[in-house]
C-alpha cells in the first residue's frame, strides 16, 4: 500500500496524490481547460504541503497568532493587527497563485478562461493546509463577487482590481460583516444605522463576529433611516478601511476574540463610528444581494470541509500504515479497515457533493437553493466527525498537539456554524421546498438515475429510488402538517435529501470508474434498513478488498 511509504500528510504534493480529487474536477473541467490547469493544480498542491501547512502550525500557537496594536507609539488609534511572517508569506503565495483572480480574469498565455472548478480545488487543498488562511480568501471571493456584478461602476474600478489582483503589493482583502450582538443568523434583527449626508452615507453600529477584521474593504449590511424591520430594510455598503484622500475611516477594532480554532485570522468587534460607506444595494435588495456573497460562502464552506476531511483521513491512513500493534500493521487489523474505509466513504461522498453544488451554483441553477445548503451543511458535520475519527485511529498520539490532529478538530468545528449552521440550512431548504417545491431536486436524482443500467449497479440504483420515495413521502406529510411539526423534522429532511443526492453522485462516480462500486455500495447499504444480524456488504468489503480501495481511490 502506498500510505505505508509516506511518512505524513506534510510534505506530499496534494494534488498529485489525490486522485479521487483528480477525478472530481475531470468530470466538472473540458479536458483541454483541464490540461492548461494542471501546472497551477500541481504547484498549489506541493505549496500546500510542503510549505503552508508547516507555517499554519506555527499560527496555531500561542506566540504565531495575530495580535491586535489598538494604538502607535503617540497614542494615536490604529486598530492595527500584527501577523507573524510565515502568515503574511502565506498570504502572498495564496492570493499570488490566482485563486481568487482566477475567477474573474484569464491568466496571463494561458489558452482560455480557468474554469471554476479549478479555482474550488485550490480552496479544497488549502484547507487540508490552513482553514484560516481559507477564511479570508473566501471573504475576499465573496467581496469580490458583489463587488464584480452589483456595485456601481465607479466602485468596481476602484475596488475591483485590487480584491482580485495577484501582486501582493496590490492586493485589497474583504470581508463581509453581519453578525451583531442582536443576532448571527437573525439578520434582520441587525440594529447599524445607515444615514445619509448629501451624496456619502455614514454608518454607526457594531458588528459583534467580523472575521478578517482589518481588512481593507468590507460589506456591511445596515438600515437605513426610516425603513421598516427585518431584512426588507436592509441595504448593503461597502465600508473602506482608508478614505480615497488616504484618512483613516471611522471604524475601529476593539478587540479580537479568543477562538476554538482558526486563530490565524483575526476576529474582531468592529465599531462603526459615523464610518463612511458606499451603497450599493438599497434598502429592499440589501438582503437580497448579500444572500449572494453567503451562497459563494457557503459553497466553498462546504468544499473546505471536504479538504479538511481529507487531511483528517490522509494522515490517518499514513500512520494506520505505519503503526504497528500486536504485531501487525495497524491496518491490517479489521475494525481498523472498516474505521478508515468508512472515512474514506464519507470523504468521497461530502466531495461529490460539494463539487456538484459548486458546479450548481456557478451555473446558476435553481437547484442551487436547495444543494448549496444541502451540501454546506452535511460536509461541515462529515468534517468535525472526521477530524475526531482521525484523532481515534492515531490514538492518544493524536491528542498531541506536535501532530496536526487536534488542529484539525479545533478548526472543523467552525465549518458548522460559518454561514449558518445545520438548523439554519435546515429551514433555508424547508422554506425553498415549500415555495417552489421538490421538481428540481426530483428531477435531479431521477436523471441521474435513469443513466444507471450497468448490472452491478441496478441493485443499488433501486435503493437510491426507494429512498426518493420516502422523501416524497416525508415531505406529503410534513406539508399536512402544522408548521411547528414540519419545522421539527427539517433537519431529518435535510439529511434525507444529502444521503439521496450523496449515493446518486456516487452512483455516477461508480460508472465512470468501476473500482468506485466499492465507495458507492458502502454508501448506499446505509440506505437501506437493517433486518437482523450478520455481515454486511461493508464489512465484506473491508475483509476482502481494502488494499485495492485504499490504492486505487485515493
């Protein structure tokens, strides 16, 4: 087995070494696109794992996290955050590489566009590196986003440019601040005050969570003098940090959170003193147009979550290869191969999904209401759990912080809650399923189910469309019930429709290449009801053809 000849998950090319990754932006890139992307995949996976990962470790201590200088040696207030070397490098290197300017400009003597996929494997890989450096790119790609399609042209000039640019020296941050002390996810309870001088709105409030605090831009939402609650009265701004005439705003940090995880990015209570902002979506759209930026969030929330999990069961598999116990190689013991393949299912499983609702949501599809927080929602729990299996497979040497481990469970945990945790996704999907109903997500799974006739396959076909019938099923009665019945069974909805569209996704993964029967059978035999005891097709699988999974899917 080729885990056993490396020594950790440190140090690997980790796009050379992925190959379920390889094959998950094959089927989403045109192959000649595909072909000009490779060197960029190949060099970001070798800076992931031979250089960002060694410094993000040095972050996560005590003495590498970002500290916040509130004043200068005059007295004078600066709200300024210090960063240890390794992370600025860090930062140069990411946004040097194009992950965010991809999106939004052709590289120099490349043959055509990157395709975003491309750009969403980076991200994958940098968070199997460092979640907290991924936080702040994909602030900066949400920024961008808004900023590219709704902003005013004068402001796309002069903003634009910076937030998607490869030089570092040119490089602008973003940033999006929503929570306040109010509320997280009850946005509409947001109290920032939006007031208008002649042709310059000011803002005064506190936005009580805002990550990548000191970056140079941010959007913010706040209500306007005069217009009505809720999110109906939301407009959205964007709030520099340095006034065009190079004068400070009005916005200061006052302090920075003590976090679980992710300590590289600085977290901060953010005070709006009368800060001069930028409108860009009147109240009425405010809300709307920001739903825009936590849609790109949430989807590569959910793709950072698979690359966290994939870290977790990389470096998990290397010492389970490694180790030796009563004897044997530790994963040569059975409870252990069924451990790492039941891993390895999951991983494949949150990717597939993940990369399909990116794909989803870069097309535009309506279907991305439903599979963006299907899928930022299923692949953030898959990742906490990951990281702790991971943690159990190494034992108490996992509980170490010389390991990357318990690095790696501190900072999945965050991935649950960004951008909405599981009961907020839950009622996001509810709310959709009762507006326009189940067509696009029936039709969907049915597709892709109707292409499914190899033999082998249509065992497991059938069971997938069973489980679309107990959906249909579940969401009849839900609909007869009383709202406060159906609001209760949302998350078990959520999680019905993420195992249908899993195995679905798998399926298909299993006709393009037949070794990945295994993965989806595994998957789908959890579908399925248990009826008394003995050995299941998992178990089977473990006992008789783990090396060939091991080897031949990752």
């Amino acid at each position: 087995m080729r885990h056993a000849g490396y020594g950790q998950g440190e140090g690997l090319n980790w796009w050379e070494t992925d190959r379920n990754l390889q094959r998950t932006v094959a089927r989403y890139c045109p192959a000649d696109a595909l072909a000009g992307a490779r060197p960029l995949l190949s060099a970001f996976g070798a800076l992931c794992g031979s250089q960002i990962s060694p410094r993000a470790d040095y972050t996560d201590r005590q003495e590498g996290r970002p500290r916040l200088r509130a004043y200068d040696r005059e007295g004078q207030e600066i709200s300024q955050v210090v960063y240890n070397p390794g992370y600025r490098q860090t930062l140069r290197d990411v946004y040097g590489s194009g992950i965010i300017a991809w999106r939004h400009q052709q590289p120099a003597g490349a043959p055509g566009p990157i395709p975003p996929t491309v750009t969403y494997a980076m991200g994958y890989m940098l968070s199997m590196a460092e979640t907290g450096v991924y936080c702040p790119v994909v602030l900066t790609a949400a920024t961008a986003l808004i900023v590219d399609r709704f902003a005013p042209a004068a402001l796309r000039e002069r903003y634009l440019p910076g937030l998607t640019a490869t030089d570092p020296d040119l490089l602008t941050q973003g940033a999006t601040w929503l929570t306040e002390k109010t509320g997280g996810s009850d946005v509409g309870a947001i109290t920032t005050v939006a007031r208008q001088e002649g042709e310059t709105w000011r803002l005064t409030g506190e936005k009580w969570f805002a990550s990548n605090a000191d970056a140079p831009v941010a959007l913010a939402l706040a209500r306007p003098e005069g217009a009505p609650p809720g999110t109906a009265g939301l407009a959205l701004f964007l709030v520099p940090q340095t006034l065009p005439d190079g004068s400070r705003n009005r916005c200061r940090i006052r302090r920075l959170k003590e976090k679980l995880g992710v300590t590289a990015v600085p977290s901060g209570e953010v005070l709006l003193e009368g800060a001069e902002a930028y409108l860009i979506a009147e109240a009425g759209r405010g809300f709307k147009v920001m739903m825009e930026a936590i849609n790109l969030s949430r989807v590569m929330n959910a793709i950072g979550s698979a690359g966290l999990a994939r870290r977790a069961f990389l470096e998990a598999a290397i010492y389970a290869a490694r180790r030796t116990t009563f004897g044997k190689p530790l994963n040569q013991h059975p409870l252990m191969r069924a451990k790492l393949l039941h891993m390895l299912v999951d991983l494949e499983a949150i990717t597939a999904l993940a990369f399909r609702a990116a794909d989803c949501f870069e097309r535009g599809e309506p279907l991305h209401r439903l599979l963006v927080p299907i899928a930022k929602a299923r692949s953030a729990d898959r990742a906490v759990a990951m990281a702790r299996e991971g943690i159990e497979c190494f034992g108490g040497n996992g509980y170490i912080e010389e390991y990357v481990m318990p690095r790696l469970l501190r900072d999945a945990q965050v991935l649950t809650v960004w951008e909405g945790p599981e009961n907020i996704l839950a009622l996001d999907c509810l709310r959709v399923l009762i507006k326009q109903g189940p067509a696009d997500f029936l039709a969907e799974v049915q597709s892709r189910l109707e292409a499914v006739t190899e033999p082998e396959l249509v065992p497991l076909r059938s069971t997938v469309g069973s489980a679309a019938d107990t959906f249909r099923s579940a969401l009849s009665h839900m609909a007869a019930a009383e709202p406060a019945v159906a609001e209760v069974q949302a998350v078990r909805l959520l999680n019905l429709m993420a195992d249908i569209l899993s195995a679905t996704y798998l399926l298909e993964a299993a006709r393009e290449h037949p070794h990945q029967v295994d993965i989806a059978a595994m998957f789908i035999e959890r579908l399925s009801p248990r009826t008394g005891w003995g050995i299941t097709v998992a178990d089977r699988i473990a006992l008789e053809r783990f090396e060939a999974i091991m080897d031949g899917a990752c």
